[in-house]
C-alpha cells in the first residue's frame, strides 16, 4: 500500500507531530554549537566527545544542561551517548533538522497478506461492513484474518478509500459531497436580475379536486438570487413547460419586472420551443437570456434547491397537523393504509385550496424572516431595492405564446386549426408569428417578424374533434398516452398470467410424433465370417 495519498508527503517535518518537532527543535538547538565547530575545522568524533566530557565532568553551561534535561525527561537512564551525538551531529549537517526527528514511530504493524484484498473488498458499491470483509477473507482462504484485525486495519485507511471514499458511494455522490466546488459570488449581481427556477413536488397528499384520490401538486418556483424572495410560483398537476411560463408570467405581473437572466434546468419543461424558440420564444420575446444548469449537479441551483428544502421542513411537514407529510423522513407506517384508511372513512385529505392557501400565508411568513446570507436582513427587505425594468405588457398578453406559421389564402394554420383574416393578403406566401391563448382558441393575433401588430384573425375551421381550449386538449392527450401505458402494463400481465409451455400441449406433441420410415436391412452376411463394407450414405435398395 506504498501508493496511498498518506504516505506521499515528501516534507518529512511538515509529516512530523507537534511533540516530534519539539523534540527536533531541542535536539538542533543542542547540537548547532558542536556543528560551528565541525565547520570551522574540528572532527565530528572530537565535538561529540567535547560536548560529553564537559557534561560528565559538570563543566557545561546551564543552557546546555537544561536542554540536556529536557531531552533526557526525567529519565534515570544516559540517554546522550557519544554515538548519539555524533548520530545527530552528522545528520544535523547532511540534512538540516529533518533528521533530528525522532525515528521511533511505535510498534511497526505485522503484514498479513490479505490487505490488498481487503481493502478491494471494502471499496466495493455494496458498502460491506468490516464483518462482512473479514468474513469473506476467511472464506477466500486468507490466513490469520480476525474481524479485529480487519476493523482496525481499514479504519486506518485515508479517506480516498476509507467509509466514504468514491468506490463505496460513487464517483458522482462524492463529488457532490466530498469534494471541492466553485461557491458564487452574488456581490456585483442587482436585485431582480437573475431569476433560479426550478419545480418540486409537494411532500404531503392532498385531495386531487376531480378525483378526491391521494395526489401531490407540482409548485414551480422562480427565485431571485441576490435576495431570496419567490417572485413567481405556480401550482399544478405536473411539471411542464405551460406551468413554467405561468410561474414567470406570474412573477412579471406582480411585480411588473423583466428579469435579465433566468437559470434554469436542461429539460423539456424549461427548454422547450415554446420558451426557448428564436424570435417566438417566451424567453427571446422578452430578451431574457437563459443559463442552463448542469445536468446531475444541484450546487449550481443550491438557492432554489434549498428553498424546496425550506418548504419542506417549514411548511409541508406541519400542514394539517403533519398528518399528511410524505417525505422520506416520515414515519413510514403513518401512510402505509393511506388508501385502505381514506377507503374506509377512517382519514380525510386536505383539499389543494387548502394547500393554496397555507403556502401562501408561510410564504408571506418566509419574506419576513431574516437570513444569515442577507446580513440579517429580510427576503422582502433586500427585494425593496429592485429597480422595475417594465413589462409594457398585459398579464393576457405575458401569458400568450407565440408560433411562426406561414400565410397562404388570407389564412394561417396552427395546431390543426385555421384562422382567416383579409388584411393577411399582403402577406401572402411570408412568415408571421402567431400569439395565442391557452384557453380559448377563437381568435389569434397576427405580427410580422420585426414584431409589429398586424391583425387579429378569427377562427374559421378545425380538422378532426378539437376542445376549444389548448389546455384541455393537452390534458386529453395525457389522457389517451396513459391509458396507452396501463393498457402495456394489462397486456403484459396477461401474458405472464399464461404458462409458456403447458402439459397438456407436451402429451399432445407426444402423440403427434410418428416414427421415421424405417430404411431396409442390409443383405444378410456371409456364414463365412466376411466383413461386408456398406457406405450409409451412397447404399440404397436394388431395384
């Protein structure tokens, strides 16, 4: 194990222990008198028998015997021998103080042969406790393997292969964890120019408003960064990319503000062409640019990673009493009958108004609270500072996202949809961006592509079955992909329901078997004892 990080320290007084130094240090100071006189000419055999004589004889100085008594440490025994100070003499000359260090480093450990492997067995994903190495060394055949020995022998290890290096926990867990990360500065960063977001389900149940089954809401959240105040945030069924721009439409309306930057995940629900699309996009629309967070690292969005956390130790597990928490930490026989209890009428579930309104009011609980990263300030306090850059827009209009569509006949189609105005002939043949409403799909409004309103075009035929509002024709197509989805899941336990190979089919194939059409009998052979050589392959029956 000459390869571990511990043993490559190459300053052997930065290696040594603070009771070594001291030592080393009492030993030069000792000994530099007699390496003066070795430079200016004398023997090292004549300043070590020096320095010997005049303390035999009681004639040194009382510095030199005070260091003397110090080294020796009340020790009846003649520690300073004249091989002794000549050891130390010329080391102290070949190699400074480091070799004044004392050698001694207790007992020296007894090599058993199974620690290489013990330590490959230690290191392994599964975590295997010092027990169960030991255990598996004695089955291996490794001789004088005791789960002592093994414990104490693994516990010395470093910690690059120690309970928590990264063969154990994995190289990912122990670079989130263990090693270094690049901390950010917000000092040069103003109030309401960055923008974290991010969604989070809900850790307690609450009462799904059509269905009145268990059911967790979404809430998506944009935090800005300098101040930690949620400027905008949005419950719904699910993540997506429609509960994202209403949570940073909501954000812009209350507080009729343009963020600058918004930094956000890597998935469809932040980045898809509804949000991200040049030119049509919510984000380019109005000019906020995107920084995407590394996928599988959390520390680039710890401010809204640890707001969800605030959320969840503040807010979730003591709504209704904390009767309905779920998260990893809940006591898990509390919900384990959930169903069978809600079934019986033995529990109830909060409704999501009631969460609604209980986020809302801890929310406004949160804003008050001072914080150690503020300085002692509030969340509302430091968001006072925002300096407005306007939307200019309607709340209507923030929420209503855009699609280039090309005209042809005064007519645009989108989304299976045709929409006709007369003014649209001037621009027959050319790309428009088209801004409609989630809800309503009667009327769509029409801008060339420098922005600039052109008409409001009326709704005059659709194709197939279509609801009116695009939300709901969303929900239905999440509809029929899960039905497909459990539909997969029946299929496939009625499949496994049927044996594969069954007895009854077994005696039937039996029965069906027939034997093969018997080959005539070769001639008989002679009396005479000849051997007749027959080639199977090419002999057939004379005709």
């Amino acid at each position: 194990m000459s390869d571990l990080p511990a043993a490559l320290n190459p300053d052997p007084w930065a290696s040594a222990g603070d009771e070594a130094r001291r030592v080393a240090g009492l030993r030069e100071s000792l000994i530099q008198p007699l390496a003066d006189l070795v430079n200016s000419g004398a023997s090292i055999n004549n300043a070590a028998a020096l320095l010997k004589s005049r303390l035999e004889a009681g004639t040194a100085d009382l510095r030199t015997k005070h260091l003397v008594s110090m080294l020796a440490g009340g020790a009846t025994v003649d520690v300073l021998s004249v091989p002794t100070i000549k050891r130390w003499l010329s080391g102290y000359i070949k190699h400074g103080k480091n070799a004044l260090l004392p050698k001694y480093t207790g007992r020296v450990r007894q090599d058993y042969g199974w620690e290489e492997r013990a330590v490959a067995l230690y290191n392994l994903p599964g975590k295997p406790g010092f027990a169960d190495v030991a255990s598996k060394l004695i089955q291996e055949g490794f001789e004088d393997v005791t789960e002592s020995r093994v414990k104490r022998y693994l516990k010395a290890l470093p910690a690059t292969l120690g309970e928590f290096s990264p063969a154990r926990i994995g190289p990912h867990l122990h670079k989130l964890t263990r090693q270094k990360f690049q901390r950010r500065s917000l000092v040069e960063v103003l109030v309401g120019e960055i923008y974290a977001g991010d969604g989070h389900t809900a850790d307690c149940y609450v009462a799904h408003p059509n269905t009145g089954k268990p059911y967790r809401p979404e809430l998506t959240v944009f935090i800005d960064i300098k101040s930690s105040y949620i400027a905008g945030w949005w419950l719904s069924e699910s993540e997506s990319t429609v509960s994202t721009m209403f949570a940073l439409s909501h954000a812009m309306r209350v507080h009729n503000h343009v963020p600058a930057w918004v930094y956000v995940d890597r998935g469809p629900g932040y980045r898809a062409r509804l949000l991200s699309a040049e030119s049509t996009g919510f984000y380019d629309r109005f000019d906020i640019g995107v920084i995407g967070a590394l996928p599988g690292n959390p520390h680039g969005k710890g401010w809204i990673e640890r707001f969800f956390r605030t959320v969840r130790d503040k807010h979730d597990k003591f709504f209704a009493d904390g009767k309905v928490y779920c998260g990893d930490d809940m006591a898990p026989e509390a919900n384990r009958r959930l169903s069978a209890d809600l079934a019986m009428g033995r529990r109830t579930l909060p409704s999501l108004k009631s969460y609604l309104d209980s986020f809302t009011a801890w929310l406004e609980h949160y804003h008050s609270q001072p914080q150690d990263k503020l300085d002692g300030r509030t969340p509302a306090q430091v968001w006072n500072d925002l300096r407005p850059v306007p939307v200019e827009l309607s709340m209507e209009a923030i929420a209503r996202p855009r699609e280039e569509c090309t005209v042809g006949r005064q007519t645009v189609r989108l989304h299976n949809r045709f929409y006709f105005a007369e003014a649209l002939a001037l621009y027959d043949a050319q790309k428009v961006d088209v801004e409609y409403d989630l809800h309503h799909d009667s009327h769509v409004w029409i801008f060339d592509k420098k922005g600039r309103f052109i008409v409001q075009a009326k709704l005059v035929n659709k194709i197939g079955v279509l609801p009116t509002s695009r939300l709901e024709e969303g929900r239905d197509r999440r509809l029929q992909g899960q039905l497909k989805r459990l539909q997969r899941k029946v299929d496939e336990a009625t499949r496994r329901r049927d044996d594969p190979v069954e007895a009854t089919d077994q005696f039937a194939a039996i029965e069906d078997l027939r034997p093969a059409t018997e080959l005539p009998a070769p001639p008989s052979a002679k009396s005479n004892g000849d051997v007749i050589d027959i080639d199977l392959l090419t002999w057939r029956k004379d005709k």
